[in-house]
C-alpha cells in the first residue's frame, strides 16, 4: 500500500432550546437584503417544541432575518379590523390543506410591517391537528395555511415530521426547497451515527461491531453504504435506514475497497479498490449485485474517492498522477479523464474528498494549505477554486440538498467536531459539539421519516 493511500485512510424529550446563532465569516453577506420573519409569540396549547423546532430550522436556513418580539404582552398579535385579502382553499402535497383565507381576527399587519417583516409564522393547534399559517405583511393576507397531523412527541419520527412542516413553510414564502427534513451521518470511535440537520437526535445507525467508515447516503434516503474494515479488508455494506438490516455488496472483501458513492438513480456503486498494485476505481450494480467495472488503471499512481455529478454522466475523483493528489473528473465509464480542479505545480498541496454539489455547478474538497487542510469549493463550469476557510483545520466537506450550505470537520474549536457553513452568507455554526467526529455525508431531502433500529 502506498503512503499516500495509507493516509488518506487514516484521514478518512421536550426540544426547548435557544437558537444557536452562529458567526459570520464575511463571504458575501450583506444585512437587510433577506426577507424578515417573526414567529408569532403563542402560550400554551403543547406546541412549543414544534415551535422552536420550526423557527430554528428556519433561522438556519439562512433565507431569513429573523425578528425576535419582545416579551410580556406589549405586542397586540389581532386587531379587530376585517379579514385578511385572499379566500378559497385548495389541497396541497403531504396530507395538508392550503387555505387563503383567514380563520379568526386580522394580524396587526402594520405593527409587523413597522418592525421590518416580511412574513410572520403563527403555528396553533385545532384539535389534534397542527394548523402552520404564514401570513405575508406587504400583502395583509394569508399566504399558505398547513394543517398536518404530527406524531407524538417522543415518537421516533416527530422531529422529521416537524422538519418537513418548516420545509413546507420556507417553500411557501419563498418558493425554494428546504434542507430541515435531512440528517447528516458521520463516523465517530469506527461507528456510524446519524444526526439531524440541526444538531440534535444523535443516533448509532451502523450494526456492526467492527469498524466501519465512509458512509454515504443512497439517493432515497432509505439506504447507506458503507466500508467495513476487518482482517486486513475492506467489505463494503448495504443498510436499510428503518430496519438496520445489512447486505454485503458482492465482489467485495477479496482486497481493501472503500469510499462507495452511490449513482444518482441508485442502481450503481462506486468505490476505491487497493490491491498490491496500486489502488483504482471500479463500478458495480447494487440492484442486480453483479458486473463488476474497472474504471481507472493506476500504472503507478492511485485513484480513489469517487463522486457522481448529479446527471450521473461523469464523475470526479481524486489521482495521485501528477505526483500529490489532485481533482481529477472522467465520463461514468471511465473515459475523458483529465485534472478538474487547476493547481501550481510544486506549491499547491495536496487535494482530496470531493464531493460534486447536487446543483451540479460545484464541487467541494479539501486542500493542504501551508500544511493545514482548508475546504475549497470548484467551479465546475469555468473550473477556477476559492478557499472557503481558514481558521484551523478544516476537511471532509459535504453538500446540503440546497447546494449552498455544507458541513464539514474543523478543529477550530479545539478538538474535531462537526460545522455547518452557509457559502452565501458566511454563517458558520456548529452542528455537533462532541469531539471525534469524522467523514460526515449529508443525506437528501427526507420525504418520510423511518425509524432506525440498528
């Protein structure tokens, strides 16, 4: 095994909280230009973890400036003028009602417009359905009104039913999808965890007792692939999310194969093969378990760390041929290969993990910068990089379904923990505060929520 190889593998209840507000870090961020958004103040009725759920996911979406009220009963939310503009009512998606009309009293629309909204979230409760009304100021009227039936709190699948109703609002106001139903996995002491977008409900997902890295997410959500290190080997696995159980990807196992990565329609796999002759990329088909591929043949460098572009019509990887490694990208099949990502021969360091952003307009990865790893991210159309970090170490990037939020490891708190960055804003913020974490994978938009029982 090389040394480069060799270290590229040792590299590889009640929800009441505050929001955490995270710091900026001046990539391109000017105030005001986002829409505001206040959370109506409500007492009571049992909402206030779907509340907070909700706004937090919201204010970490990035998309909003937003507005906290102040306390005590200064802020008349009605005033008793008529209704708001808009009536009918129409079905939308995920079981829930759109209503333009307004169901009791009118919003104080021009105290909320006086304090810079744009939109304001009021969430009750009728019966034992959640009712989500997102009233739009400039308009004075009822923009969307989302009733859905949550599960109970302390079901396994509340907090993502919760997630998807703060999705439902942000597309509502904006138009644009939400990342909130998504979780993000990662390994920590050779386990795999999983951990929603916003920090919390960590769990053990991975059902092994043997080391296990380089999870990636299947396009459904549903399933994960990951590397199972025992005797010398690499196996790598199949698993389902809601039921644990595990299938062994067939050929391999005979060598050490890492880093799977999934096809966008999820028929393919694939992943990094190390043998006494170099280490080469290679496919196979997950669906039918069969017709291994060699892509790559290494005539003295390696090749590794595969990413499918969101077509699926090519893949980036990384290659040791111009001597370090750098960002190579190639057809699906193997052909056109070629450098991806420019680097100055003899100063730039090495540059490894990519990652191809679902937007397919960029791809992330880490580079050594004066013997510290930063994260950069590719243009894929005019292929020039930018440095998105700085301050300590930084590796491992991986994309949010909005291709404009990424997560990635840094020490820069001190020990290695989990961040998520906004590369709009600057907003950087940490999504785990434990030490140890590593190769985080980022899933797609969760339409369901299935439990996961290891």
């Amino acid at each position: 095994m090389t040394p480069v190889l060799l270290a590229v593998l040792l590299t590889v209840a009640q929800d009441t909280s505050t929001i955490d507000r995270g710091v900026r870090i001046g990539i391109i961020y000017r105030p005001g230009v986002r829409p505001g958004l206040v959370m109506l103040p409500r007492t009571g009725m049992g909402l206030d973890s779907v509340r907070t759920i909700v706004a937090r996911d919201l204010d970490y979406s990035d998309r909003f400036e937003v507005i906290t009220l102040p306390g005590g009963d200064s802020i008349r939310l009605a005033t008793p003028s008529a209704a708001p503009r808009g009536t009918g009512t129409r079905r939308s998606g995920s079981g829930t009602t759109a209503t333009g009309g307004a169901q009791s009293g009118t919003l104080n629309y021009p105290l909320y417009q006086a304090l810079g909204a744009d939109f304001a979230l009021d969430i009750t409760a009728a019966g034992d359905t959640t009712v989500a009304t997102l009233h739009d100021i400039a308009a004075a009227g009822i923009r969307r009104t989302a009733r859905v039936k949550l599960p109970p709190l302390g079901n396994p699948d509340f907090r993502q039913a919760v997630h998807r109703l703060a999705d439902q609002a942000l597309q509502a106001a904006l138009g644009t999808p939400g990342f909130a139903a998504t979780r993000v996995l990662f390994v920590k002491d050779g386990k795999v965890y999983q951990i929603d977008q916003d920090g919390v409900d960590q769990k053990l997902v991975s059902s092994t007792d043997r080391q296990a890295m380089s999870p990636a997410w299947g396009a459904d959500g549903r399933h994960f692939a990951y590397m199972e290190f025992q005797a010398g080997k690499g196996w790598l696995y199949l698993q389902e999310m809601a039921t644990g159980k595990r299938t062994a990807v067939s050929t391999t196992g005979s060598a050490l194969d890492f880093t799977p990565a999934f096809s966008p329609d999820g028929q393919t796999l694939a992943f990094s093969r190390a043998t006494e002759e170099g280490t080469d990329l290679y496919t196979i088909n997950v669906k039918t378990n069969c017709c291994l591929r060699r892509l790559t043949v290494g005539r003295f460098s390696d090749n590794l760390s595969p990413t499918f572009s969101p077509d699926g019509q090519r893949m980036a990887f990384v290659s040791t041929r111009p001597g370090l490694p750098q960002i190579y990208v190639m057809a699906a099949d193997g052909t056109d290969q070629q450098l991806f990502a420019p680097f100055d021969y003899g100063v730039t360091g090495s540059s490894n993990a990519p990652e191809w952003s679902p937007d397919g307009q960029s791809v992330a990865f880490h580079r050594d910068v004066a013997g510290t790893l930063q994260v950069f991210v590719l243009d894929v159309r005019t292929r020039t990089v930018r440095q998105l970090t700085s301050v300590g170490r930084n590796e491992d990037p991986t994309w949010a379904p909005d291709s404009r939020h990424l997560a990635f490891v840094s020490d820069r708190s001190g020990y290695r923990q989990l961040w998520i960055i906004d590369l709009d804003t600057g907003r950087i913020r940490p999504l785990l505060q434990q030490s140890g974490a590593r190769l985080p994978a980022w899933s797609p938009r969760l339409s369901e929520a299935p439990s996961t029982n290891p």
